[in-house]
C-alpha cells in the first residue's frame, strides 16, 4: 500500500465499462450531494477544480450514436459457430450474453465456456475451443501470456481471436482488441474528475486496486495523474486487494480501512464487484460521509446509485463492445477487414443519481444501439 499527496461478483466485468459522469458536487464529510454548478467552499477558482469540473460534464452526457457508421454491404452468412470464453466475474458473463444476443440476430451459434479465472481454467477453456473448431474465438479479461500456446494453435488453424477488456497488443492471433490498455485509461479520468468535483479539490481518498486484472492498472495509472494534476496537495492513498476478497471479506477491508484512516472522504473501486456489500457495511460500522465512485458500474452499483448508497460509477460499455464484435465478425466473414471497428472509439459515460438511465440492470450507453447496428447490418 503507497501513499501519494497531491462493474456483483452478481450481475454487472469484463464485462469488464463503460466506461461510468456524475453531476452531483459537495463538500467533503456531507451526507447528500448538490448539483455540478452549486458553490463550493474549496478553491472555486482553482485551475484543476476548473479542469475538473469541465472534464466531469463532458462525461455525463450520453452518447446517441454507435462509433461505427459503414454498412457492411454484403450478405452476412448464417450458420456462424462461435466459441465464447469467460473470465470468471459477471461482467464477462454480461459481455456474453450481449454478444450471444447479437450473434443469434445474424443466424450464429454461440458457445460460453466458463473459468474460474485462474490461469489454468482459461487454458483448458482455450483447449476446449481448439477441439471445438469455431469460426471464431471471443474471450474477456486476460492477456496473451495467459494462453500464448493455445493462442498460437489457433492461429495456426486461421480461427480468429477476438478480445476485449485485456491487457494486450493486437496482433499475433488477436484479430480485434476492444477496450485494451491505451482505451481504458479515460476511465480513471473519468473518476478522477467526479472525486475532484465532488470534493471541490479538497479530497481524501483511497483507491481500492484488483491487480489480478492487469488491464485496470492504467485506470489506476490515469486516475492518479488526474488526480494529483487536479487536486493539488489531496492525500491519495492506493490499496491493492487480492481477488480471493471479492465475494467474502471485501466490506470488512473497507471498513477496516476507514477506521484506521479516519481523515478519508472519498473511496474508489477499480471495479464495480469491490462495492458489493460495503455500504451495509459502512452503515453497520457507524462510518457516514464517505463518497464512493466506482469503476465498471454493475446492477447492484446502480441500485447503491439510485438508494443513495453510492454516489457514482464509470458505466461499461458492455453492450456496445459486445455488439461491436459481431460486427467485425460479420466483416470477417464477407471477406472484409476488421479496421473499421478496430478504430471505432466505444462510448463511455459515467453515472450519479441525476443521469441514471436505468437501475434494473446493465443499461447500454447508446439507448438505441441495436438498431443502430442492425441498419449496418442490413437487417431494418
């Protein structure tokens, strides 16, 4: 753990955003939170407060429209078989589902093969899909060094590799990256500004890490230079937390942490999941007037949201990713590149009680996506 001045484990993650823009601001230690333009008592004309402020309404707009414009203007051929592998937490299983909804719009076969997210599930799961002889491989979460010699057989055999949310580079067997490492960093900025905002440039805050996901660490990265560019002179505090935590003993860190760290106002979660459980641990602790955001937005985060438990979250772009996928694939299988949706730029848009669009589940970032799809897709 190093100090710094300056989307449970049910249904989201990865899918894993997304992201997740909050317009409420106020001070640290209060209860409630006012909206973006109200006063604050903190450095009002504070160059970073300022920087802040405009990056955090830029976020919470919501995107109208699908990154990719282009038709694929060829007949898509049906009968598609597909192997979808899943990283172990219920936003992979939310970015399957969506994805096995698209595929099934375009005639195609999906199979989700499960892991517990260790290294050795993946590979069997990867093993299974060599068996398996897809038209194509989908897969969430980890990098290539995971199943570099599975990855390898596959390209061998010219069955594509798509991945998503993974530390990773494309190429070398992964024919699309969605959400890798230079895409995800907007996310930590997009915290960052709620925290400053929030706080009107006078936070503590810790930042609760999942390492074993090596694709949050430039969230984490890009959280902490906003941050500190932003909130000169907060204390910043970084905490890693082991995978084994997510589910079990989770609130009873949180809680143990703000006991012994009194002076902290704002806490962050890399990702949705770390959140499960921590409110109605705070409550029961005694502990009030902590502000939580949290990265990759799920269905239980939402409901925090909406009950007031939570202030924000970075939403995922689950749908759109997922979405996007069966778009490139259908390239693919027209004898088309993928490029188009390889530059496509994926909605983010983080979220407070005020801009919420939905508190039932995981909502899409463009309200109309599918039908935006569909249209390339030939099928409205």
């Amino acid at each position: 753990m190093s100090s710094t001045p300056g989307r449970a484990v049910r249904r989201a993650v990865t899918a894993i955003v997304s992201v997740t823009a909050l317009l409420g601001l106020a001070a640290c230690g209060s209860d409630s939170t006012p909206a973006a333009g109200s006063s604050q008592a903190a450095a009002p004309d504070s160059p970073g407060l300022t920087a802040a402020r405009e990056a955090l309404k830029k976020f919470s707009e919501r995107p109208a429209t699908i990154p990719v414009t282009e038709p694929v203007g060829k007949k898509i051929p049906k009968g598609k078989e597909i192997d979808f592998i899943l990283c172990g937490v219920q936003s992979c299983k939310d970015l399957a589902d969506f994805f096995t909804e698209a595929a099934e719009e375009l005639g195609w076969k999906v199979k989700q093969i499960a892991t517990q997210g260790t290294p050795e599930s993946v590979q069997a799961a990867y093993e299974q899909a060599l068996r398996d002889k897809p038209d194509a491989v989908v897969a969430s979460g980890f990098p290539r060094a995971v199943y570099a010699k599975q990855l390898a057989q596959l390209k061998a055999a010219e069955i594509p590799v798509l991945q998503s949310n993974a530390d990773d580079l494309l190429g070398d067997g992964i024919s699309l990256l969605s959400n890798g490492p230079d895409d995800v960093a907007v996310q930590g900025e997009m915290l960052a500004s709620w925290v400053v905002s929030n706080s009107g440039a006078k936070a503590n805050t810790v930042y609760f890490d999942l390492p074993a996901y090596t694709i949050l660490k430039p969230v984490k990265d890009s959280f902490a230079t906003k941050y500190e560019k932003w909130c000169d002179g907060c204390p910043l505090d970084q905490v890693d937390v082991p995978i084994t935590a997510v589910g079990k003993d989770m609130p009873d860190r949180v809680v143990s942490y703000l006991r012994s760290h009194p002076k902290v106002t704002h806490v962050v979660f890399s990702l949705g999941l770390l959140n499960v459980g921590v409110p109605a641990a705070l409550k029961t602790a005694g502990l009030t007037g902590k502000h939580i955001v949290v990265n990759v937005g799920d269905a239980q985060n939402y409901q925090y949201i909406q009950s007031g438990l939570t202030d924000g979250a970075m939403a995922l772009n689950s749908h759109e990713t997922a979405w996007l996928q069966v778009d490139a694939l259908a390239r693919h299988f027209t004898g088309q590149p993928m490029d188009v949706d390889q530059h496509a730029k994926l909605p983010n848009m983080l979220v407070t009680k005020d801009n919420l669009p939905s508190a039932d589940g995981d909502f899409p970032i463009v309200e109309d996506y599918q039908a935006q799809f569909k249209a390339l897709w030939g099928l409205s």
